[in-house]
C-alpha cells in the first residue's frame, strides 16, 4: 500500500497495523525527548488547499516528531483563482524531491487523482478531501474508541478492534467526510453504526451504507450505546433549507444538557461523546456534553499525532504491508 | 473533368442480401446483382464483401466550438472527426462563442462547414439570446438565412423558463422548426458533479439527481400538447425519462428523442477513478439505466443517436473532479458503440441502426437528401463498415482535437472502411481521402 486516501479500501490488516503502530508512537509523545529518527532526510510537504490550521499542525508535530522535513504549501485558491492547476503545483513538489505529500483539499477525489495521475512518485496521505473521506480522522477516532473498548474490557488494546462496539454519529452526514470514512473504517473494524441526521442531511444512496439510519437521537439513545459521535454543523445550512432553524436542529439533533442526563438514567456509565472539532457549543454540542468527563474530544486531538506518526511511518517507510485483496467497490465496471 | 464513379461489390446493403452499388454523379446511378461492365463502365471498384452499407450517418448533437473555441475543436477538425466516424450530416450546437443566436453566426457556421467539405454542416441556431433564458433569439431569421435553420437549441443549457419554453414551442410552428430542450432543473442541480446515488453517497460529490431531467421532460411534453408544437428532447440519460417518454407517445404527443453512445454503454461506476474524462452532462448513470435506455432505442421510445461530441483540451480534463470540464468525444466512436451495445446483443439489426443513426435524425432536422433508402436515383450519402472488425480506442490517433474519449483503451467493434459524401468518398481504407468540393470534385 502506497497512499492512505480513504477507508472504504483499507483492509482490516492494515487498519490494525496503523492502529497498533500508532499506539507505539503514542509513547513517544509521553517522552521529555518526543523525538524519534525513523525519518531523518525525508521531506513531508503539507499541501492545503482549505485553510485547517487544526489538521496541519498534527501532521506537522507528527513529521517533525519522525524527524523528517516539512514543508507546508498552503496553496489556497491557487488551483483555480491563480491559474495554477493541480498538476504544476504536483510537479513543482515533485521536482523539489518530496517523499510525502500529505494533501488538503476542498475537491472530493483531489488526492486520488494526485495519486494515480503519474505526476508524482511521492507517497499521498489524504488529510481530508471535500465531502469524500478523512482517514487519519477516522483512525484517530477508531484509537480513541479501541483504548476505551479495550479498558472496559480489559484486555490489551494492540491487536484489538472494535468488534461489538455501538456507535453513533449523528449531525450533517451529507457534507461530512469524517462520517464517510468512519462508517467504512468502524464497519471494518466489526462495531456496529448508527447514523442519526435529519432526512435533509443524509445522502441520497445512504441505504447501501454498512450501517443503520435513524431520525431519531433519543430512541438511538434509549437503545444503548458505547460511543456518541456528534458531527459539526455549519448553521448556514439553515439558509438552503435543511433545517428550518439552528434551535430546531439542536432541539432534535443536538446532544444536550438532557441527553446528557439521559446517558446517566439509562445506566451508560462508560458511554463516550466525541467530536471532530471545531465545535459549535449550544448546536450541535452543549457545553457541559463538551467539557463532561465523558468527552474524548482532546485524547482525539492527542491521539490524531501518534496516527498520522504512524501513517507517515509505514508509508515512507515501506513496512505498510500490502492490502491482501482490492476493495471489490473500486473495481471498473465497463458493462 | 468527368466526375468519377465508384463500383461498391458486394456489400451487405442495411445488413441483408448483398449487393452492388454504382455511385455516379453524386448519386446512386444503378444497383444490383453483380452489375455488368456495360453499368459499371470506368469505375473504380471497391471490394465490399462482407462490408455493410448503411445510409451516412446524420448526428443531431455535435459541438464543434468554432467559432471561438478553436482550442477545442474547429469545423474542419470537427467534420474530418464525422466523416471518419461515417458521417454525411452533423448538427453544430449553439453554444460556441459567439453563440449562434443570430443569422450572421449560423451562416458563418454553415459556409465553414460547406469549405471544409467532409459531411453537411447544419447548425443548430440558439432558442434565446447567448443561451441566456431570457429573450428569443431571432429564430425566424435563423431559419430564413442561407443555413436554413430547423432545429433550435439552449444546449448546454435547459430552456428552464416554461413560459419560455412555452413560447419558443410555439413559435417555431411558423416554420415547421422543433426545439430541441437540455431536460435539466437547474435549482435541482446547482454544483452537481454525478448521478444522485448510491455511489454520489460514497464518493462525497454532489448528486444530479435523475428527477431533475424527468420533470422538465414531464412538463416539456405537456406543453408540446398544449401548444401543438413539436419537441425533441437531447441525450435522454434516465429509465424514468423513458417512461415519461412512452407515456407521451402514446397520448399522440410530439416528441422525439436521442440517446448518446456513452449513455447506452457506461455506468457512474466509472466516476470512482476519479477521472474527469467520465464527467459529462447528463452524467453517466445507474446499470438499470442503461438497461433501460437499450430497450427503449430498440422498441422506438427513444428515436436517435446523436454523439453529444463535446471536444475539450486536455487542460480542461487534468484537474479536480470538479473543476473539470463536463463533456466526451464521440463521434469516431459512435457507430462502433452502437453495435457493440445493441447490434451484438441482438436488440437490433443494422436496418434498425441505419433508422436510428441516420434517417430519424434526418427526419428531424428536416434534411432532404440525407438518410435516405440505399436506392437507385438517391443521393449516394453512404458508409461501408466492417463489422467483423475490432480495434483498440486511442484518443491520440483520432482526428478530433479532443483527447476526451471515455472509450481510451477499450476495444470495439466495427471499422468504417468508406464513407461518401455527394458520391465521392471521403473516407476510403478506413482513412481521409479527400473533401468534396462543392460545385465539383
């Protein structure tokens, strides 16, 4: 495997490989000296075309902690409003010898057409594309949840998946890449998802999806859950007439102060709530769901360096072990 | 200087008995069972056994970009495309710039297309002022010019107004013109990338949802009652917009209706290689939908074939999904992908592909000479092909200034080994020969 450019192909194998790797990586950050020379030499381009100041710090502590060269390329708006087009801007990273390009981009598919295009030999991480995927989110979700699922259990966490685990995530699955690739990546990692949006903002097509579609947030709720992931939602969705209002939405939709509460009387002591960030407090999050002892959202944002280590690890490395069988989905269809 | 004269032996005439054509004078001078040398005189003989004669084809929807995108595609380009694809007669589509909304521009058109001398160039004249929806475009005096305009079309672009549309239905019955209607809602489709559907919802691109084209074919073919007029509704993309279709037919209504090439054979799988060379509009859709489009080209629901030829350059393809460019070359492939999806699955016979190809769309854009029966005194507009022929697509060989075929590295069947244009051939071994002049070749 070459590129990390979304979940819906990764294999069960590889998915634990990232995941355990990362939990290797995890320990250095807990070091005086958070510092490892596994990629001394190598160069790492940040390539951003969508502002997300979140995102590029945590591969860029996480290069920096492989000891490899950064470089962050912000190159918004230049693929259209400068006449630059993706292809030169590729070019131009290859020619200056980078073996990573960890890519952002406002386009759905920019990172595989990056990858397949033979413009550049570099390796191409996917740090989120349009509407379509965001893997290393996706992983870094899914080691957040392994920790906690595998406390609970007790049993150690590497060679572990979520194999029984309920979650839910619920907000604007339509626009969100985050739900795409977990859905794909909890699906393969055996947890069992509901997806909870309004009609508006679940895709048409969402049927096909290896999970269950509700309406509904409290019945989800009543009918027990491990880990609750609320998605951003933009209020000027509101303008476009997916909902008619934000207090409606968070009315419905939102986890509040009472399903909150609700966790506790329905005895979920070891439920989770985890966000993507940013948050919108008092829509789709309130404050106290935030900041309860339940949140996971900073351990995400902790956990998010140890995965990109180990993605920029594996790929540059070549110990990523090769995919056993192609994602049958992605298979041409002439016909 | 005599003009010459062609013998074709023993070609498969529309797929059945073989026979021989004698081609003279621009016409179809004698046929028959091996025609004697006191028929055949000097002409030259071309070997047609096993070849099958088929009427020129006649596309109703070409874009030939000329004039102002000359990167893309000019009329001289554009018609060696046509002719080598067995071609006699393209449609050129409105949407050039300027757009062909007035009679200067659609003369233009037209005299390029007569200099250039590969197929009939009959352009499409624009239904409103710059495809802009807002006022009629001078169509009256489109159809008087010298380009004789019948068909009018926003194409590119839906007649989205229906008091609009309304109008120009109505309008064009003073010269027996059809509107030719780009069935898209544009509310319903504001930034769509792909097919609303199960793979849009994987891939995180914004759907096109196949709603979008059938209400306005719903509300188009109401309003072609209402007003009595006639309508002809473009690359008809979606099983549902058969069925409104059938509907319509069976009520009497006037409507007819065209499917491109890549629609009866590609499906929106293809959209998850992220390749913009299968970005199109309508865009490719489900396998049902395909199914679908088949069975209703060969029981007569939908009535044509017309290529939707949209050359763009490779800038306008080597980029984001979504900021490529939407369109596909078709017109050196058009007759191959037809027999490759309804010859070769037995849902039609090469007489049924001569109607759809060439004497419905013929019939609809009201060219008199084109199309016509394989007969004795018939203008000889006429393509031989190979259909035991197979060949690899490779957009660098064709004569289109696209490189845009979805078809790139797929092998097909059928060669066009000859076509003749007015009696003399342009196309012959299955490469250019040479235009015909007129006035005299």
């Amino acid at each position: 495997m070459r590129h990390l450019l979304d979940t819906e192909s990764l294999s069960r194998d590889n998915a634990i490989q990232i995941l355990d790797t990362a939990q290797e990586m995890s320990a250095v950050g807990e070091r005086e000296v958070k510092k490892l020379p596994a990629l001394r030499g190598r160069t790492v381009v940040n390539l951003f075309f969508e502002d997300s100041t979140r995102t590029r710090i945590s591969f860029e502590a996480a290069a920096k902690r492989l000891s490899a060269d950064v470089i962050n390329f912000s190159a918004k708006g230049s693929s259209v409003s400068k006449g630059e087009s993706l292809k030169d801007t590729a070019q131009t990273l290859e020619a200056m010898s980078a073996d990573a390009v960890v890519i952002r981009h406002w386009a759905s598919g920019a990172p595989a057409r990056l990858a397949t295009s033979g413009w550049i030999d570099a390796a191409v991480i996917n740090a989120g594309d349009g509407t379509h995927a965001h893997p290393t989110q996706a992983l870094l979700d899914a080691f957040t949840m392994r920790a906690h699922w595998s406390q609970l259990a007790g049993t150690p966490s590497v060679g572990g998946d979520l194999a029984g685990m309920r979650v839910v995530i619920a907000g604007d699955v339509l626009h969100s890449r985050v739900a795409r690739s977990n859905v794909w990546l909890l699906r393969t990692l055996g947890a069992h998802v509901t997806l909870v949006a309004p009609p508006t903002l679940l895709p048409v097509g969402v049927g096909h999806w290896p999970c269950e579609v509700s309406y509904d947030l409290d019945a989800t709720l009543d009918a027990g859950v491990d880990a609750i992931m609320m998605l951003r939602v933009q209020a000027e969705r509101m303008d476009a007439s997916f909902f008619p209002s934000t207090r409606e939405y968070a009315r419905r939709w939102g986890f509040d102060d009472a399903r909150l509460a609700r966790l506790d009387e329905l005895k979920l002591k070891d439920t989770i709530i985890m966000h993507p960030g940013p948050m919108n407090r008092g829509l789709e999050i309130s404050s106290s769901a935030a900041d309860s002892a339940r949140s996971t959202v900073l351990p995400q944002v902790r956990n998010g360096v140890s995965v990109r280590m180990a993605a920029l690890y594996l790929l540059l490395s070549g110990e990523m072990r090769e995919q056993a069988t192609p994602a049958p989905s992605n298979a041409k269809d002439n016909s | 200087m005599t003009a010459a004269s062609y013998l074709i032996r023993g070609a498969s005439l529309l797929g059945t008995a073989a026979g021989d054509l004698l081609v003279r004078g621009g016409i179809i001078a004698a046929a028959g069972e091996n025609l004697g040398p006191d028929v055949v005189g000097d002409a030259t003989v071309i070997d047609a056994a096993g070849l099958v004669a088929l009427p020129g084809l006649v596309d109703l929807h070409t874009h030939l970009r000329e004039p102002g995108r000359e990167d893309s595609e000019t009329v001289e380009t554009g018609t060696r495309a046509a002719a080598l694809g067995g071609f006699t007669a393209v449609h050129a589509m409105a949407n050039s710039s300027p757009v062909a909304d007035t009679a200067g521009v659609v003369e233009q058109v037209y005299t390029l297309g007569r200099e250039s001398g590969w197929v009939d160039v009959r352009p499409v004249g624009a239904v409103t002022v710059g495809l802009a929806g807002k006022q009629l475009a001078e169509l009256g005096a489109m159809a008087d010019s010298r380009a004789r305009v019948r068909v009018f079309s926003d194409d590119g672009i839906c007649v989205s107004d229906p008091v609009m549309m309304r109008r120009a239905l109505e309008y064009v019955k003073a010269f027996d013109g059809v509107i030719a209607q780009h069935a898209q809602e544009p509310r319903l489709t504001e930034g769509a990338q792909m097919n609303e559907g199960k793979v849009s919802a994987v891939l995180g691109l914004a759907g096109w949802p196949a709603v979008a084209e059938e209400s306005i074919i719903a509300r188009d073919v109401l309003l072609a009652q209402h007003v009595g007029s006639r309508l002809h509704v473009c690359h008809v993309s979606t099983a549902g917009s058969v069925e409104i279709i059938r509907w319509a037919k069976e009520r009497g209504i006037n409507v007819t209706a065209e499917v491109t090439p890549h629609h009866l054979l590609l499906t929106e799988e293809l959209v998850r290689s992220w390749n913009p060379v299968y970005k199109v509009n309508p865009p490719l859709r489900a396998d049902a939908d395909v199914h679908a489009l088949r069975a209703a080209l060969a029981d007569g629901t939908i009535d044509i074939v017309g290529t939707d030829h949209a050359p763009h350059p490779s800038e306008a393809k080597e980029c984001e999904w979504a900021a490529a460019a939407m369109g596909m070359t078709g017109l050196e492939t058009a007759l191959s992908v037809v027999q490759e999806t309804m010859v070769e699955t037995g849902l039609m016979s090469w007489a049924d592909v001569a109607r759809v190809t060439s004497t419905a769309p013929a019939a609809i854009g009201q060219l008199a000479d084109q199309g016509r029966p394989l007969e004795v005194g018939e203008p000889a507009n006429l393509v031989l092909v190979d259909p035991a022929a197979r060949w690899n697509v490779d957009p660098a060989a064709m004569a289109t200034k696209g490189r845009n075929s979805p078809f790139a590295g797929m092998e097909l069947p059928g060669r066009v080994v000859a076509t003749f244009f007015h009696g003399h051939p342009t196309v012959l071994d299955g490469k250019l020969n040479t235009p015909f002049i007129h006035g005299g070749n």
